[in-house]
C-alpha cells in the first residue's frame, strides 16, 4: 500500500495544488495508518474493510489520541480510499461510513492589546540581532502570517513603499497590507540589521539567524518566548499566539471576516468565524467591568 500512498501525495501535488503542508500532514496520518493494517496482517489496499478501518480509529482513541487529531486521520483515510475508488483499484470505497468525533472548537488564547503592546516593546535596541527581532515581530502581529510563511519571506516579497507583503505556500498566494510601525521596523533592519548578518550577498531571505543562514521555527520560537518573559505575559506564549491575536483584535474593531479569512489564508471561513467569539468576550469584559451591576 506504500505505493499507493505515494501516488495519492503525488496526485495531490499535481492535480489538486495542495500546499506543502497538506501533503505532509496526508502523508503522515497514511503513514500511521499503513503500520497499524501491516500488523494486522492487511498489506493490500483491496483487503482493507470498513471494519479494519474503524478497528484503526478505535486504537487511536484507546492510544489517548485527541478528536482533532482521530478526525484528521479520518479526513486523510476518506481523501485517500475515495481517490483509490476513483482510480479503479478499488470496487467501492471502505471509509464511506467512517464518521470524524464531535470536535468542540474552542477560542484560542488571545494576547490583549495591551500584553501585545509590551511584546513588541521588549527588542528596543539597536543591536542587528534587536533590529531583526523588532521587524520579524512587528511584522507578525501586523499581516497575521504563519511563523512558516514568516521565515521563509524573500526580500523581494515585501514591498515598503506600498506597505504589502506577497506571502505564498507554495501554490495558493496572497497579498497582505501591514502599517507604518511595521514599514519602519523593516526599514532600520534592512538599513542597519541585515547587512551585518548576512555574510553571502546572493542571500535573499529576508531574515536569517545571526550566523546568515534560514532561520528555523524553533529558533524564532525560542526568542518570542525570552522576550514574553521580559514583557512579564504570564501566558505560555508561543509565535501563533500573534496570529491568533491579530485576527481577533481585527475582527474586534470591526473587521469583516471575509477580509481576516483571505489575510490568514483560511480555505474555509468557519476557521475565522472562531475569532467573532473574542469581540463577543471582549464586550461581555467591558460590560462586567463597566456596569454598576455587572
């Protein structure tokens, strides 16, 4: 079935445009699936049953697995078994009646404006290291980019004058606007940060670590997180709290969710719809904070 498997990601790449991401996370969750039916004696995609399916996402609950993860695996086993039916090498498709468990979607954790505002504060020097952790942050809490499409800009990506960013997973690209904090930032690294850390001129990331070379996820993670400490956030702060931030503080001040949907990148608007919950908490705050009986 490893075969099979392979042309599934392919067909994906080729036909349907997936982002990199997508394949990845198919290719993981067909992975899981293909060990445990190997143990189970079934090494053929035509001896693969309804049965064996559910038996795979029963072992996942009893592994503790959680339901957004058990309801992934299901999406990637239903995409996968539909494209086998489709291709012929299968005469009906065994993860039909597969159902994904009830996921209550719950609002992620939000920095207040203010928590945001002492964030961005912590690199205030003037140091190529400051400089570039000033832009890379400003940056993030200004277009609500993921850390991935973050590290990965080329300078060629952002344009200052007209204060955009061109932002692509690969195969879908979008344009995000960010403000004038956001333009300066950039600036002073361009100017006096980037040229310091750069050490091969044919480099066109927009941001490196301090040795010149692409900077890791884990990397940007580790800063974001020294600097939460310095601006005293209690919360376990980590990079996609900015993101989630931004959509929320967006959608509180009266940003349409079509907009905050195209910015973020969602393929689906009822991903953004969660953030309508933080204006909804945001003014049960102000109500409890601000009536005499509240």
């Amino acid at each position: 079935m490893t075969q099979d498997i392979q042309n599934f990601i392919q067909y994906l790449h080729q036909e349907k445009n997936t982002s990199e991401n997508t394949e990845v996370s198919y290719a993981r969750d067909l992975k899981k699936m293909n060990q445990y039916l190997l143990a189970q004696g079934i090494c053929d995609v035509n001896e693969v049953t309804a049965t064996s399916l559910t038996s795979y996402v029963i072992y996942l609950e009893k592994e503790g697995r959680k339901p957004a993860t058990i309801s992934r695996s299901i999406a990637s086993m239903k995409a996968f078994y539909h494209y086998m039916e489709k291709e012929r090498r299968l005469a009906v498709d065994p993860s039909e009646r597969l159902k994904a468990p009830r996921i209550e979607k719950k609002m992620p954790t939000v920095l207040t404006t203010e928590e945001v505002t002492r964030l961005l504060e912590q690199p205030g020097g003037t140091s190529p290291k400051e400089l570039r952790d000033k832009a890379m942050l400003e940056l993030l809490y200004a277009t609500g980019i993921r850390v991935s499409e973050l590290i990965s800009l080329r300078v060629s990506d952002v344009n200052l004058r007209m204060e955009y960013l061109t932002c692509s997973d690969g195969h879908k690209e979008r344009i995000i606007p960010f403000g004038m904090i956001a333009r300066k930032a950039l600036e002073a690294y361009l100017a006096e940060g980037r040229p310091k850390l750069i050490s091969d001129e044919k480099e066109d990331r927009l941001f490196t670590n301090c040795s010149g070379q692409p900077m890791s996820r884990q990397g940007f993670w580790k800063l974001m997180k020294g600097y939460g400490k310095k601006a005293g956030i209690e919360a376990e702060i980590t990079p996609h709290m900015l993101r989630h931030s931004f959509a929320a503080h967006m959608v509180g001040n009266g940003a349409d969710l079509k907009s905050v949907q195209e910015m973020l990148g969602h393929s689906d608007i009822s991903t953004t719809q969660i953030y309508a919950q933080a204006k909804d908490l945001q003014m049960r705050e102000v109500y409890l904070k601000a009536h005499p009986r509240g």
